[in-house]
C-alpha cells in the first residue's frame, strides 16, 4: 500500500535548502507510518509576509500551490503558516482536509489552558494573527499578542542565534504568563520551530509548536476519514483552475 502524501505548503519562494529548514519542524519519529509529508514552496509571491501586500500575496500563492492536490494524489493539504493564508479558499475548492497552523494551534492551547500568548519574532507580523483570531472568534482566549522586536529570517530560521533569540523569547512568556494572564504560549510562526524544544523545557507551561500541530492533526483527519464540512465551505459553481495555475507573474 502506498503511503498518504501529505502536501505541505511553504508560502514564501524559497530554494532547497531552505524548504529543507521548514521540513524540519517534523521529526522522523513523529511521522506516523503510511504517512509521507512533501514540501512545496510556491513558486513567486510574498518575501516575509509583514504587511497586507505580502497577506494578500500569500493567501493566492498558497492557493494557486495548492488547488490541484487532490488531482495530485494527495491525502491532505498543510499551509505552513500561523497566517493560514488561503484556508479557507483551499478548503472550498478541495474535498481532502486542509489543515491550518494557526486555527490548528489555538485550537489546542484552547484544550490546554484558558489564555494563550501568540509568542512572535516581530510586531508586523501582529496583523496575520488579527485577521485569525477576527475570523476564528479567538480574541476572548488571546491573553496578548507579544513580540522580540527582532527582523525574522524565514529561509535560514533561527539557526545560529539560539543563545540571543531564545531567551528573548523566553523574557516575553514569562511577561505574558505574568502581566496579562496567559498560561499557554503559542508560537507564531512555523519559522520558529527551532525554539519549541527549548521554551517548553524552560517555561512552566505548555507550548504550540504550530506547525507540528497541524501537521498531526492533518493525519488525524486522514486516518478518521474527516474532512471540512461542505456545507461550510461550499465548492463554487464554476472553477477556474487553469488560469489560476497559469496566473502568477
């Protein structure tokens, strides 16, 4: 039998090597057997998604890269950012399960605590989170968006800068747990993946490794046979793949 692919959508054009940083973010072991993860970075579009340009750039390329999986044989779609850029477009035109880091992430920090902090590298990012926690009806369980001020790297990640970025990163979580209430941390990007291992064993409460999360819970859906509602995401009358394929540049 063959394994159940699983589409994972980068949304920034990178090279190999970095979609091979992203793809780190799952451990070998944490795969489950039967399950095979693919990597995909759209191939133009947004540089470091910290404005409503690169927003809009991310949520068409992530669409565009992702609208024929099903045609492609794959089981289920990932979008590799706390942005969910393009979900729920995707999940209109698409019948398998697509997944989300974001609604994937407070969902589950949701079922662990009562407040969660979305954890990030810097405040222009705050806007991606907005537009979630809006659409999700999250803000009444968002303790606090908080930041370290600190220009993110998306293809080479954190990556030689552990020893200063983590404990800024650190520095705000025990901010957030004790000034606005939180008692989970969310990270806010996918990107910051490097870190998770670290906080969770320096912090005394828990914390999303986003992309992780969705990851799994993609295989979750897949092996109980769940995906969204069609009723929720009705598929449109008339599809327009071809010019969206061809419509990039």
């Amino acid at each position: 039998m063959s394994d159940k692919r699983v589409k994972v959508i980068v949304p920034i054009p990178m090279d190999a090597a970095g979609v091979a940083n992203r793809a780190s973010q799952l451990p070998p072991e944490l795969i489950a057997p039967g399950f095979r993860p693919e990597y995909v970075a759209v191939t133009w579009g947004a540089a470091l998604g910290d404005s409503y340009h690169d927003m809009l750039l991310m949520d068409w390329t992530v669409f565009q890269a992702g609208v024929r999986a099903e045609e492609e044989g794959y089981s289920a779609v990932v979008i590799d950012t706390v942005s969910d850029s393009g979900l729920r477009a995707l999940r209109s035109r698409l019948n398998i399960p697509v997944v989300g880091p974001g609604e994937a992430a407070f969902h589950m920090a949701m079922m662990l605590g009562k407040k969660f902090t979305i954890l990030t590298m810097w405040d222009e990012w705050f806007p991606l989170y907005e537009k979630t926690l809006t659409e999700y009806g999250y803000w009444p369980r968002c303790a606090s968006l908080r930041s370290i001020k600190t220009r993110p790297d998306v293809r080479e990640l954190l990556e030689g800068k552990e020893e200063v970025v983590f404990a800024k990163l650190k520095a705000q979580a025990e901010a957030a747990m004790k000034e606005d209430g939180a008692d989970v941390i969310v990270l806010g990007s996918t990107t910051m993946h490097q870190s998770a291992r670290w906080l969770a064993d320096n912090l005394p409460i828990p914390v999303i490794n986003p992309g992780l999360i969705a990851y799994k819970q993609a295989e979750l859906l897949v092996q109980l046979g769940l995906s969204h509602s069609k009723q929720a995401f009705p598929a449109p009358e008339v599809g327009c793949d071809a010019a969206i394929i061809q419509g990039g540049l």
